[in-house]
C-alpha cells in the first residue's frame, strides 16, 4: 500500500527533508505539502501551498498521514485538522506546554497520533540504555549536555527531557539544576543540565555518570538531519495501519 502523506512546514529545515525522505521512499506519495507563508518555490518538485488551506486539503488531497514539523502552537491546529479529518497524525515537534499535550491525547482519541521528541534510531537505543546505566551505578553524579543549532526554540530539548526522565525514573533525583553560577556545589540528588545552542549544529546528546574514581559517557551524535526525516517516513508508514490512539516511535522501532 502506498502511504499518501501531507507534509506541514514544509519549506523549514525539517519540512525539506521530510519531502526529500518521502519522495525518494518507494512506498510514499507526497500529495500535499504546506507552509505558513505561502511561496511559489517547489520543493523536491512538489509545490508549496498554504497552510490557510489545510483542512481542504485533508478532505481533496485524501492524505493517510500528515507529518509536522513546525511549533506547539500550529501542530496543536493541524493535530486538530487531522483528527476531524479521520487522518493519522505523525509530529516532531517539541516544546509543548499541558494544554498542547492534553490536546494532543485528544486528538489520539479519534485518529492514530505519534509524537516523538527525536527520530533517530540511535537515540532510541540511547533512551533503552541510559535507564539501565543509571541503575547499575547508584550514587554517581548525572549531569547531561546538549547542544543544537542557534535557531533552535525550545530548551532544553525535547529529546534531552526524555533522557531525563528515563534517568529520574531509574534513579534517586529530587531535582534538575539547569547551569550554574556563583557558589554552586553540587547537592545531592540533582541532575545538571546544560543547553548549548551555536552555528548549526545539528543535535547531540551526552549523560555523564561519574562517580568511584571513574566515569561513563554516553552520547548520540546526529550528523545530518535527513536522519530525523527518514526515521519520521518510517513512523508515517507503520502508523498508518494503527487504530486511533498515541503511539511513540519506541512502538514503531519494536517491531
């Protein structure tokens, strides 16, 4: 079966490579692809329209799944479309609040929703294993860095949130220290947390467990963004023969 997708977002930095990752995909069809501010630019040879005609699109273009890209706010309205629509809903974008959450598990009531902070395999099997790390070293110090481009919003990142709560639900952490300053020594419990944001740099990701004269890194590495792409197509295809409810690309990895 081929996957018809609509692609939200679709001239920022992720919306290219989704298009670029689904039309080069055997088993997808790009039927629409849309942006805020309307362009006559195509992108991979698929035209820009815009976001304003969104709901007609879902119900003309007949797409399977959407894939979004873009900010709380617009994938909220597009989570919103898609479950009117009757159609599955796959997003990356990060920096929700409790409403944008809660509109989300909405949303998942009526359609198939997949919302994932990162969509790269290797930070998946970085997130199987961090739990195991911290449980296996009880008492060393945690502290985690990350670090994206300068345009990035959200800090910190939504993946880093992840790998903080596998580390809070493996350990015993009271709170999270973000930077230090002045007189800081470190307290008991604490998880450091440190966002780096400079030129354009993709995204990493490094916990450091230290503790008993020895210490332990374990760090993810995203060299290119098409990897975060392909690993969204892969989502938007297995997800398209689920039943309505919310899914994480965990699901999607496991089988």
């Amino acid at each position: 079966m081929t996957v018809r997708l609509g692609v939200t977002g679709a001239t920022g930095r992720m919306g290219r490579e989704v298009i670029a990752a689904a039309t080069s995909h055997v088993d997808c069809e790009v039927v629409f692809a849309v942006n805020r501010n309307p362009t006559d630019e195509a992108v991979d040879g698929i035209e820009i329209e815009s976001a304003s005609e969104f709901d007609s699109l879902l119900v003309d273009r007949e797409p399977t799944v959407v894939i979004d890209f873009t900010g709380p706010e617009s994938a909220v309205e597009y989570a919103e479309g898609c479950a009117d629509a009757g159609v599955a809903f796959v997003t990356g974008t990060t920096g929700f609040d409790d409403d944008g959450r809660e509109a989300l598990e909405a949303a998942s009531e009526d359609v198939a929703v997949l919302h994932a902070p990162n969509f790269a395999r290797g930070v998946q099997a970085l997130l199987n294993v961090v739990g195991e790390a911290v449980r296996n070293l009880p008492g060393y110090d945690v502290e985690l860095v990350e670090t994206h481009h300068n345009a990035k919003r959200d800090a910190p990142s939504g993946t880093a949130n992840r790998l903080l709560s596998e580390i809070e639900a493996n350990g015993n952490f009271t709170e999270r220290t973000h930077g230090r300053d002045g007189e800081a020594p470190r307290e008991e419990g604490e998880i450091g947390v440190h966002a780096l944001r400079a030129g354009d740099i993709t995204g990493e990701h490094e916990i450091l467990l230290a503790g008993n004269h020895e210490e332990v890194r374990l760090t993810h590495r995203a060299e290119d963004r098409g990897v975060f792409a392909a690993g969204a197509v892969d989502a938007a295809i297995w997800i398209a023969g689920q039943k309505a409810g919310s899914y994480d690309f965990a699901d999607v990895i496991a089988e």
